[in-house]
C-alpha cells in the first residue's frame, strides 16, 4: 500500500536565511502512530506546517494519500487535523460554536452530534456555552484538539498536546488518540516528555539540527540502541577486576565497590549465571544486585548529544 504521507528531500530556508530543514526524507504508513522527538529549534513545527500545506517548502516535495500538499492544498488539508503548538483562538466565541465553525472551514456539512461526542471525548461538554476567555489553559488546548477532530480527519497532527496539561487529561488525550487510531487515523505527534512516545507511538522518528537522525519501530529501537545493565554492590571494595574478566563487559567503579555489567538481551539468564559462579569462584561477592534498562529517553540523549 502507498503511504499516506511522504514527505521527499524537503528543506526550508526561512526569509531570514536560516535553514530550518536540511533534506527530510520520510514516509508514513496509513494508520501508524508516529513521535517525532527533538530538542527546542530542531524543526518538528516546521515541519508538520509543510505538511499540512500551511508553510512552503523551500526545496523537495511532499504527497498526502498521493496528493501534492502545494499544488493541492485543498485535498489534502481537508484530510488533515493540527493541533497547533500555540494557542490562537477567538476569545470571545464559545466552545461549541468554535469547533462546529471549524468543521464548516474544512467543507463538511454541520453535525452537531459529531461535535457533541469530541467535546464529550474531551471532557468539554459542560463547558460547550463558555467563551473560550472563560477557559483555563489547559481546556483551551482541549478545544484546539476538538477543532482538529471537527471535520473527522484522516491523518491528525499533534504538535506537543500535552505542554501545559495535566496528568488527568493527558490521560484522557492518549485514550482520545488510540481510538482514533483504532478507527484507522493516522497520528503524528511531537513531545517533549519522552515517556509519553515510549507508551504511545508505534514508530519513533528523532529530528536534531534541521536533520532526521533516525525514524525507526519504536520495539526494534529500543532493542537495538538500549542496554541492558547488571549492576551488582560489592560486599567488599576491589582495588582492580582480575584480568580474567577483562572485555567482556564488566566495569569497576571509581570507588571499587560496584561492578556494572552491560549484557545482551538475548542470552541474558546463560550469561549472567555463568558470571555470577566466575566472580564467586574469584572471591568477589555482592552485597545487592540490580538489573537497569535504558528508556527512549537515554537513547534519544544519546542520539542528539552524538548529532551535536
Ligand atoms: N519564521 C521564522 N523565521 C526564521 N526562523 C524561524 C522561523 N520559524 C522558525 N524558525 C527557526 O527554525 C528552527 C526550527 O523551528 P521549529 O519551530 O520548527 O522548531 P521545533 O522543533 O518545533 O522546536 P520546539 O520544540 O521549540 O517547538 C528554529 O531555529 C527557529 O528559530
Ligand atoms: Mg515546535
């Protein structure tokens, strides 16, 4: 199957000469959940603005369902939802009235019952009579999500959701976002909390500098790039590791009383029995032991530190 998006050697140069993207190649498979990470500056809104047709691009091309976001602006923005990153709403209009006159700007005939469930989905339906200048910050990003729901999308982006939400709703965002996706909508999404990409997204795609370092299954990311760490507290400090154990993993630390072992995820039980007796048959025990695992985080810390 085609992918819904693909995005070819895109690049952007802003009036005042800065590059802001340097090549961007990227496709997305219909109905995928995809986290784009990166640093402040890296890129992401810039981005996501090409794609959904609301910036230029300087240089390349980019498809939506095969249609040139450029050339046919219309088609594709119809099957877009944003969220944008920052807030811009009418103040004075109410919740209900925004997101149905949102609906209407995309096309689609009015439905109010359709209306009625996003709000609902999203916790705004008490609130549908408020003006939006009634509204705390986090409710009014709920309305720029229910905006972005109104015309029933095909591919919705999220441009950091969760900045200035609460636990509670993030929650109630993530269970908005996987029943739109079980629905067959495509997500694409940025965030800063890592954690949130870890639990969420099915792909992961890491943007640094204007560059895409990596876009990758989110499973096979974590299983390629993370370590997995044994690390045992000494009974008793080791002035230097006897050189039988030498390359293979095992490091002493500064103080002499911890070893910390990286191991291959595959064999992990052969290996570590069989390093445990060797240490033992050497006199070397442990007071405690404990196992590490590296998280998105640490791989995208390493990523972006390495790209600098
Ligand atoms: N209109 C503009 N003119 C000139 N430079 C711009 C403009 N908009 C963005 N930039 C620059 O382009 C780079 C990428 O910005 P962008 O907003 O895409 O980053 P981002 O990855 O979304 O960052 P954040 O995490 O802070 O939202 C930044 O260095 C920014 O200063
Ligand atoms: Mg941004």
């Amino acid at each position: 199957m085609a992918p819904i998006i693909s995005v070819q050697n895109l690049t952007k140069t802003y009036a005042n000469g800065f590059e802001a993207l340097k090549g961007i190649n990227l496709t997305v498979e219909k109905g995928e959940i995809l986290a784009l990470l990166g640093p402040n500056g890296a890129g992401k809104t810039t981005l996501i603005s090409i794609i959904c047709g609301i910036a230029n691009p300087s240089g390349g091309q980019v498809l939506v369902a095969g249609h040139d976001v450029v050339k046919d602006f219309r088609a594709t923005r119809g099957m877009i939802g944003l969220v944008p990153q920052e807030l811009t709403t009418d103040q004075f209009e109410t919740v209900f009235n925004t997101v149905s006159f949102s609906r209407g700007l995309h096309g689609k005939k009015a439905n109010p019952a359709h209306i009625e469930k996003v709000l609902r989905a999203l916790s705004l339906w008490d609130k549908k009579d408020n003006m939006l200048r009634q509204l705390s910050g986090g409710m009014k990003r709920r309305v720029l999500i229910a905006k972005a729901l109104s015309h029933e999308p095909d591919i919705l982006f999220l441009d950091e959701p969760t900045a200035g939400v609460d636990v509670t709703l993030r929650k109630d965002m993530w269970n908005v976002v996987q029943e739109l996706r079980a629905s067959g909508v495509t997500i694409i999404l940025t965030t800063h909390y890592i954690e949130e990409a870890e639990e969420i997204a099915d792909r992961v795609g890491v943007i640094n500098g204007g560059q895409l370092l990596l876009v990758e299954d989110k499973a096979a990311l974590m299983a390629k790039l993370g370590r997995k760490q044994l690390i045992l507290d000494l009974a008793e400090p080791l002035e230097r590791l006897p050189d039988c154990f030498a390359g293979n993993g095992l490091t002493l630390e500064a103080d002499g009383s911890r070893l910390t072992y990286d191991f291959d995820a595959d064999n992990e039980q052969e290996s570590i029995a069989a390093l445990l007796t060797r240490l033992g048959e050497n006199n070397i025990h442990f007071k405690d032991l404990s196992t590490r695992q590296s998280s998105l985080e640490d791989i995208f810390v390493a990523l972006v530190g390495a790209s600098k």
